[in-house]
C-alpha cells in the first residue's frame, strides 16, 4: 500500500514535471545567455570573476523555476502570509545586523551569499496581494478604500523600511509596482489622484528633510547633468556616449572602448545595458528588450486565462515587476531617469535579484499548469486547503 502510494506520486510529480512551461524557461534562458556574454565582456575576455558565479547561480535558479512551477498551487496561497512576514522580518533584520556597501545598508550575509531582502519583498507583495483579494468578497464603490487599507498597510510597511536603508529606488520600485497592481484590481482612479496632489504639496518637506544629499545630487544630475560633467554627472553622460557610439550593429563582441576602458561604472550590473548597446548595437538592444517583451505579454496572457483569481493576480503582479524592472534599468541608463540601483533580470551580475525573478516565474507557471483550476475564495487555510 506504501509502495503503491509513492508509485503514485511520482507519477504525478513527472506528469507535473511535463506540464512546466518551458516556453517561459527557454525565453529567460535566451536572454541569460545575452548576459553571460556581456558579463563575460566585462570582465575583458574572462569567465571571473562574474560570467562563471552566474552560471552556477542559474543552475539552482532553474531548480527553483521548476520547484515552485510543481508545487501544489493552495500550498503558495495558504503560505502567502507566511512568506510576506519571513521577508518583512529579513528587510527588519538588514537594519540590525546588514552589511554597509557603497553607503547603504542593504544586504544580510548569510556566510556563502549576500542576501538583499528587498528583492524578495517584490515578489512576496505580490504572492500576499494575491492571497487577499482572491479572499475578498465584492465590494461596492464606497467600501473601495477600506477594503484597500489592509493591502496599504502592507505595501507601505515594507517600503518604508527599504526607504530607511537608504534604497530610494528600490522602495520606489516596490511602491509603484504594487499600486500599479491594486489599480488593476479596482482601486479607485481619484486615490491616485489625491495621492499625486499630496505629494507634490509635500514634496518640498520631503526634499528638505527625508532625501539623503547623494539622493538630491541624482535628482539634480537628472535635471542637468552637464552641469558637472566630470563629476556627478560623468557616469550618465559616459553612458550616453556608450549608448550612442554602438550605432546600428555595434562595435563588436569584445570590443567596447567605454566599458573596456573603465568610463562605464558598475557595468557589470547597473549599466550592463549600455555594454550591450555598445557591443551590440540597436540590433542588440531590440532583440533583448523584444525578448522581455514577449515574456511580459506571455505572462499577462497566462494571468488572463487563469480560472482563479489569485493565479490572475499573480501572473499580472510578475508580468508589471518584470517590466518595471526592465523600463527603470534602461530608462536609468539612457538618462530618462535618475540612476537609481535597479538590476536587469537575468543579465546584470547578482543572485537574489535572480533567484527572486525566478521565483515569480515559476509562479507564473504554476498558475499556467492549475489554469483550469477554480479554487474556492473564501475558505481559509495555511498550508494548503
């Protein structure tokens, strides 16, 4: 009777492990192969000290894809909450005992890797948002802002605490992202509205007292970066420069002058983008952001065609992460923006923001996998159902 039982989870586990999308693998697996190659570049022609530890990173990325892609789908929303408060409580934990870089007290060292909670927190926002309006029953116009309370509460919290490390952009990111959400699901246009009027009332007192000086010196080399080309504005118009000099095919795999010459900073994560324009050129540039476009569209169409709210949710929330991951890091760099710290998925040099991107995929699969699925809404449960 065990043994017959065993038999048939296998079974059911391969019959799941059939049924993984693979067409969302194959995609991120292309533009993975576009960073390995810039990384590679970066590095002058060398597999460390970046191309090598991403490779080996992408392996337990794929495991992770696959992993949570079979999960039970009540397993991911019984435990939404749960995973919500385990990153609250790391993003809690980077204040007390997180490693100081480049000014900024972001990242928890856990002996073999250097942990940055606030890229988990983008996707488990999403996975609780989920949980709680799948729960939710209808409601009317006039209940619209307290059934939304709760969900504030719990997108502002983390924010906040992300704000405080200081990280500017990635709590912008978690904030925008999240409300983009809500705003799918039905919250009212006139809290955006009163939202942006308060805003631009406080934005003197929040200019003055809240912002850090090197955040003012970005918003103000945003502005006008030839006002100090050779200092706070020298690596954008650098940048600008790389951007431009690629013209229509590049200048060749090996053979970026702004990035080999070390004009270019953090080129192997930030600015990974222009080493692509530079190398690659506009060709280069519109097959990678193609790529990425038909993953968010795909992503999008999966939420669409879930049966359940939750699988919807989900697929929407990662389909809008992934895009603003993708809009802020090359708007960033063709100076659209102010540089905030914002990675590329997949390509830029870094392991939570890779393990966090293929957490949400893999998401997105399992809703594709229980898309004909309909789960009850308003059952409670933890673990499961």
């Amino acid at each position: 009777m065990i043994s017959e039982n065993i038999l048939n989870l296998i079974t059911l586990f391969f019959k799941k492990l059939i049924s993984v999308n693979y067409f969302i693998l194959i995609i991120i697996s292309i533009i993975f192969c576009f960073g390995v190659l810039l990384l590679y570049s970066a590095a002058g022609g060398q597999m460390d000290p970046w191309a090598y530890k991403q490779s080996i990173r992408y392996i337990f990325a794929i495991i992770l894809f696959i992993f949570v892609s079979v999960i039970n789908i009540r397993f991911w929303i019984g435990s939404a909450y749960y995973i919500y408060f385990f990153s609250l409580i790391l993003i809690i934990m980077v204040a007390i005992f997180g490693n100081i870089g480049m000014g900024a007290q972001r990242w928890l060292s856990l002996g073999f890797i250097n942990l940055q909670p606030s890229e988990l927190m983008k996707f488990s926002l999403i996975l609780v948002l989920a949980r709680y309006f799948h729960a939710e029953k209808e409601y009317t116009v006039w209940g619209n802002i307290k059934i939304f309370l709760i969900p504030m509460i719990l997108i502002f919290l983390p924010s906040y605490l992300v704000f405080l490390q200081p990280d500017l952009g990635s709590s912008i990111l978690l904030l925008i992202s999240s409300l983009t959400v809500l705003f799918i699901i039905g919250l009212s246009l006139w809290f955006f509205v009163s939202s942006a009027v308060i805003c631009s009332i406080a934005a003197p007192f929040i200019w003055m007292f809240l912002l850090y000086d090197y955040q003012k010196n970005r918003i103000l080399t945003f502005l006008d970066p030839y006002n100090d080309p050779l200092g706070s504005g020298y690596h954008i118009i650098q940048s600008k420069i790389a951007l431009g000099s690629g013209g229509l095919f590049g200048k060749g795999f090996l053979e970026g002058t702004q990035s080999h010459l070390n004009f270019l900073p953090e080129m192997q994560t930030d600015f990974i983008f222009t080493l692509l324009a530079e190398e690659f050129g506009l060709i280069g540039t519109f097959v990678m952001l193609s790529l990425f476009i038909i993953l968010i569209f795909y992503c999008l169409i999966i939420g669409i065609l879930s049966k359940s709210r939750f699988g919807c949710f989900v697929a929407i929330g990662v389909s809008i992460n992934i895009f603003y991951y993708v809009f802020v890091n090359t708007a960033m760099v063709c100076g659209l923006i102010p540089v905030v710290g914002v990675p590329l998925p997949f390509v830029s040099y870094g392991g939570t923001s890779m393990m966090s991107v293929m957490f949400g995929l893999g998401l997105v699969s399992n809703i594709y996998i229980n898309r004909n699925v309909k789960i009850e809404r308003f059952k409670e449960g933890v673990f499961g159902w």
